[in-house]
C-alpha cells in the first residue's frame, strides 16, 4: 500500500522561505521510473503543478515559479523535500505530494498541508 | 506549454444522468497522456483515467474518457450521489504537466 504524508509549517510569514517534507512509504525512490511531485490548491482554486522529481534525480519545475523552487530526495529516509523562498500571501495554499511514474499521472497523493502566509 | 480549458465550468444534472465534460488543449497532447481526477471537498484528487481512457484501478465501468489531439471527453454514464464533485483535467506529455481549471458537478 502507498502512502504519502506533507508535513511542514502550517503558518509562515511574507518573504520567508517555505520548507515541506513529503514522507512516503510502499514504493522506493530508487526504482527505475518512479518520481515524486509537489501540487498546490489555493482555497477555491484549481490545482497547481509545481515540481517533480524522478529517481535518476532529474528535476522538473513550473516555469513561472523555477526561480524560487528547489526539490531534493532523500532515497534512504523516503522523503522528497520542495523549498519555496520569498513567500507571499498568494502562496497560501493546500500542499500536496504524489506519486508518480515516468509517463503516467499522479496516481497516489498524500492528504495535503495547508499552507497561509501571513505577517 | 500546454494549456488546458475544460467546460462548462459547472454542470448541474440529477442522479441517473448522463454527464459530459470537456477538455480541450492549446496544443496536441503527446500520446493522448491525458488524465482525469475527481477531489471531493477536504479530499486529495483522485486518479480516475489516464492515458486519455484507462481507468485506474478501482474505477467504476460507468466513468469513460476519449479523445485525442486537442480535444478530450470524460462521460459518467448515469450519475450516482457520491459523483458530484470537481473533476479536473491534467496533460503529462509534455513538462510543466498542467491542469485544467476543473468542471464542478453540482446535483440539479
């Protein structure tokens, strides 16, 4: 059974950077083909695609948010780490990592963190 | 980059329904790697179709997609309760993998 959980803080300020751990379980990131990306839903909103990352370490972000993105795995502890830098209130959003695999949808995601940036 | 537009942007039908959302892409989708999600409100999306019209597992016969190129169909065949929800379109051919704005199903 796969299963993914975000976690990270729930409130953070204008212009700080966010850091979000998605911790998984069920599948490795080792495996040929797997990957892990991150989604965001601003409340009432549509979904967002934000980045991804495979098991051969390639990397794929969103052009309009590439600058201010940085995604890491870490195969040992199954975990994918998404920072976000200089946040702002339209950052505030419900969080969310899934799973993938090369040339397939996401096809398990995690429950979701919401996010709010506020001072 | 891809954008897609789905319509209507709310359906409303009653139970027993037949349901017809639209996708349509701005530019040809690779090997019709177009895939649909339902979100309940407070729930995570869920997987229904990929591939443009296999269903994931686990998915009822009477959810169907099509289409292919620019333009993508998802069909419910008759509507039940728990199926009025946000369905929303996603393109993974080509990166960023976008998403549609969604298509809210509302009970008529």
């Amino acid at each position: 059974q796969i299963t993914l959980k975000e976690s990270g803080p729930t409130l953070v300020k204008p212009t700080q950077t966010l850091t979000l751990t998605c911790t998984f379980s069920g599948f490795s990131l080792s495996t040929s083909g797997v990957g892990v990306g991150w989604i965001r839903q601003p409340p009432g909103k549509a979904l967002e695609w934000l980045a991804l990352i495979y098991w051969d370490d390639d990397k794929r972000y969103s052009p309009s948010l590439k600058s201010r993105l940085t995604i890491t795995k870490d195969t040992s502890k199954n975990q994918v780490v998404l920072t976000m830098t200089n946040m702002d209130p339209v950052d505030t959003a419900t969080y969310y990592c899934a799973h993938t695999k090369i040339q397939l949808p996401a096809s398990d995601w995690g429950q979701g963190t919401l996010v709010t940036v506020s001072s | 980059e891809i954008v897609l537009t789905q319509s209507p942007g709310t359906l409303s039908l009653s139970p027993g329904e037949r349901a017809t959302l639209s996708c349509r892409a701005s530019q040809s989708v690779s090997s019709s790697y177009l895939a649909w999600y339902q979100q309940k409100p407070g729930q995570a999306p869920r997987l229904l179709i990929y591939g443009a019209s296999s269903r994931a597992t686990g998915i009822p016969d009477r959810f169907s997609g099509s289409g292919s190129g620019t333009d993508f169909t998802l069909t419910i065949s008759r509507l039940e309760p728990e199926d009025f929800a946000v369905y929303y379109c996603q393109q993974y051919g080509s990166s960023p993998p976008a998403f549609g704005q969604g298509t809210k199903l509302e009970i008529k």
